[in-house]
C-alpha cells in the first residue's frame, strides 16, 4: 500500500491514512471524548492505536500527557511515526510496533508494568468465523479477533495500569457481557457505560466503557448517545466535534 495515502484534517490534526485499509471512523472521536483527562493523569497509552488518531488528538487536547501508541501491523505503525511527525508532537508521543499479547509477559521493557495512569482501546470486535471478513490484510486485523484476543487484551491493560488507574474503550454492545466477565478476571471494575444508537429508536451499535483497576462496585449507566438526526449528526455529537476544534473530513 506503500503510496496509496491520503492526508485528512480531524480534531486539529493531520492525519496520512491508506487509502485502501484500515480507516479511522466517528467511534475515535467518540472514544477520544468519552476518556476523562485531569491534570493528575500524566501517562496514557493506546493500544491497538491504528494510524495514531486517539492518542494524538488526546496529546493535542491535553498538552501535559505523554502518550505511547502501540501497533502490530508495520504499516499502520509506520503511519503512526509519520503522523506524529507531522502534528511536530514527537516531544509527548512516542509510537512502538508491538504485538499486545505479549504485552503482559514483560516482554517489553520500553513500556513498564503499572506505569500508566489511563489506557485507551479501540480493538478488535468480530470473532474469527463471524461475519464479512475484508479482503484487505488491515482492514480485517483491525475489525476480526485474529491477532488478538479480549483474555490478552485485558490482561495487557491490568499490566499496563497503575492501581485505580483507568481504561477507555468502545466497544459493540452483542459481547458485552464476555468483556465485563473477563475484565473482573484481571481486575478491571466497571465503572461508566454509555450506549451509542444512529438514531433514535434504533438498536445501540457502539458501547463506550470506563473501568477501573482495583475499583470498588459502582457503575454508572449514561444517557444514550445518538449520531443521527435526519441525515445530518446531532447537535451532540457536533458538540463533541467542537469540543476538540474539529474540522470533519469528507
């Protein structure tokens, strides 16, 4: 795909993309709004981070965080370098091609255990052998469960966070009760679900969760998030835009 870019505006960041694999969508911005950032929050990492869009809009939000972005597939982890590079944020974001599953076993020692006060995913959501697989190499890493699992993904976050640190992530609601199991297996307590609908009356596509590690019982369940009035977004969801100075690519 080498050559195959296009160079999009979102958030107040540059982003080089290929053009025929995996491509960010409204869930990054989504994501990126739902995590909470104070300024007692220093470190965060994405894993899983695609070309980069989370984590940098985050670092371009919040201009005290150091951000890590993780990536197994070399050419989305080669995007990652050139977009940071190209929003001049090479000082706060540092990007790592690494395979996740690993992550947990200590693998790596450039990204130490309990060191990061709020991880972010995006990952993976169909399992192997369940729906339309693309036909495109990065596309299909990034949509199917084949490279991996939620068991190691969750046991990268418990490894990753500090004690009371946070997790965001977006996920599809038809697995959610698998995530929750397996999140208490590593330590992850639920602690703020918000469900995301195209339109109202229509069935929730997107789940957007916050857990803590080492948190107490108490969950707070959000009013659902609509994307589409008509054929236009919500006023909400412009307001989300707004909030990060969005300039909406086509």
């Amino acid at each position: 795909m080498k050559g195959q870019l296009t160079r999009d505006s979102i958030c107040g960041i540059e982003l080089y993309q290929h053009k025929k694999g995996y491509r960010f969508s409204i869930d990054s911005v989504l994501l990126a709004h739902f995590t909470r950032i104070t300024r007692k929050n220093r470190s965060v990492i994405d894993l899983g981070a695609g070309s980069g869009i989370i984590g940098l809009v985050l670092a371009r939000r919040y201009p005290w965080i150091r951000t890590t972005l993780v990536e197994l597939q070399e050419g989305l982890f080669e995007l990652c370098l050139k977009n940071i590079a190209l929003n001049s944020l090479q000082d706060r974001v540092k990007a790592f091609n690494y395979d996740i599953s690993l992550i947990n076993r200590g693998s790596f020692p450039q990204i130490r255990h309990g060191s990061y006060d709020i991880v972010v995913t995006n990952p993976p959501f169909r399992q192997p052998g369940t729906g339309r697989i693309s036909p495109h190499e990065e596309r299909a890493l990034a949509r199917h469960e084949m490279a991996l699992s939620l068991e190691e993904l969750f046991g990268a976050v418990r490894y990753l966070l500090k004690n009371r640190g946070r997790l965001f992530m977006i996920y599809h609601p038809f697995r959610l009760t698998e995530i929750i199991r397996i999140m208490k297996e590593n330590q992850l307590e639920l602690k703020r679900i918000r469900f995301v609908h195209p339109r109202p009356g229509m069935e929730a596509n997107m789940v957007l969760i916050e857990a803590v590690k080492m948190g107490a019982v108490q969950l707070r369940v959000e009013p659902p998030l609509y994307i589409y009035e008509d054929k236009d977004y919500t006023r909400e969801v412009n307001d989300i835009f707004d909030y990060f100075s969005c300039k909406k690519s086509s």
